[in-house]
C-alpha cells in the first residue's frame, strides 16, 4: 500500500470514530506511519485531505450503485436510490455529514457521479411516461429532499435512528415529481402540457430521429424544453 493510501485509510478510521467530524492531520500521520509533511504534499492542505476521504468512502458506495442491475421498474429503481442513500447516511454519518457540509475549500468529486446515476434512473422514468417533470429538476428536488432528510436523521439522539422519516418524506417528494401509476385507481386527468414534453424528449434523447437533422433534432429539443418551462411555471 502507497503513502496516499495509507494517509486516506487512516484518516477515514479517524473520521468514523470522531465525535465531532473532524480529525487532526497529525494523528493520521502517526496511525498512517508517515511523516506530517508528507500529508502536505500528497494532499496539499487538510480540506483537501478530508474531500479525499469522502470521495474515498463514496466510491464504495458508488461502486455499488454502478454494480446494481437496472430493473424494468425505474420508479422501483428510483425508490431503492434513495433508500440506499439514506442507508449509506446512517452507516458513516460523519463522512455523510462532510460530504454535504458547505465548509470545505475542496468539493468531493464523486459528487458529481452521484448526480450523475440519479440523472440517469430519472431518464428511464422519464421515458416511461412517469415523470412530471424535467429530469434535471427532478434531480434537484430529490437530491435536496434525500440530502436533507439524511441530515435530520443524523441529527437524532437514537443509537439506531428509524428509518420511517425518510420513508415518507420519499413517498411525498416522488408524488411531486411523478405521474400517477397507470396500475393505480383509474384517474379522469389527462397529462399536461409538461407530461407530454418531458416524455418526449427523454426518448427522443434515447432514440434520436435519424430523419431529422443534428440541427432540427436541437431545434425541436430547444422547444420540448422551452414547453416544459413555460408550463411548468404558469
């Protein structure tokens, strides 16, 4: 195992057992056997050490998202996201709690991919007819909403805190961005102006018309778009 290694295997030993989130460089330095220039230098700081360390346990979890097979289901998909995002919370609240603080200089890069997967179920919502709407919208809300309830669990005196906050406040946040269940009760509403769009162009985002031209296929993507704003906002 290298120095930088060491140094982030240390220092997420430290962070897991901290009581107040934090760790102290040189006490990674002497539970990772190195010298404390050494952190500097591989790390350049110690905000940068801690972005290291959350990226380091959200690629593990990650790795697990990127290993699960989709289902034919994507809101079933979409339901287990978020469950194993609160369960990821649980399970290391104090990387969870830096990951989604706001002080560090240096913002966890596997961030990004974790948006990313969310962006890519809500495709597949989307293109099913179940989405009510835009995928990047979709994505901020239930982002946000799972950020936040994972952050109020960790906040709780229980030892094992219940999950059955976060189970609702899933089940009211995906009412608000899905259509109704075509297997549910039957419902004499008809899809608006949004529905529509947003189907539309996810699948035109999976299927481009090849009858279209690249020029028209980003002219009527910039009028699905253009729809699903002016709908969305009356």
């Amino acid at each position: 195992m290298d120095n930088r290694s060491r140094i982030l295997q240390a220092a997420t030993e430290l962070l897991e057992a901290s009581a107040n989130a934090d760790v102290v460089t040189r006490s990674v330095a002497d539970r990772a056997g190195v010298q404390q220039p050494v952190i500097y230098r591989i790390f350049g700081d110690k905000d940068s050490l801690l972005a290291a360390v959350v990226d380091h346990g959200l690629n593990q979890y990650l790795a697990a998202k990127r290993a699960m097979e989709a289902t034919p289901d994507p809101v079933a998909d979409l339901v287990r996201g978020w469950d194993q995002h609160t369960q990821f919370a649980l399970e290391h609240p104090n990387v969870y709690r830096l990951m989604a603080a706001p002080g560090l200089a240096s913002a966890p890069q596997a961030l990004g991919e974790m948006h990313k997967l969310l962006r890519a179920i809500l495709e597949r919502v989307a293109q099913a007819g179940r989405l009510a709407v835009t995928p990047e919208r979709a994505a901020d809300i239930i982002m946000s909403a799972n950020t936040g309830v994972a952050l109020a669990l960790l906040t709780r005196s229980e030892t094992q805190p219940s999950t059955e906050l976060s189970d609702q406040v899933r089940d009211i946040v995906l009412a608000g961005v899905l259509t109704p269940d075509p297997g549910a009760a039957p419902s004499h509403g008809t899809a608006t102006t949004v529905q529509v769009a947003t189907t539309l162009a996810a699948l035109l985002r999976a299927t481009p018309p090849q009858s279209f031209t690249p020029a028209e296929r980003e002219l009527l993507a910039e009028w699905l778009t253009k729809l699903t704003h002016d709908a969305a906002f009356r």
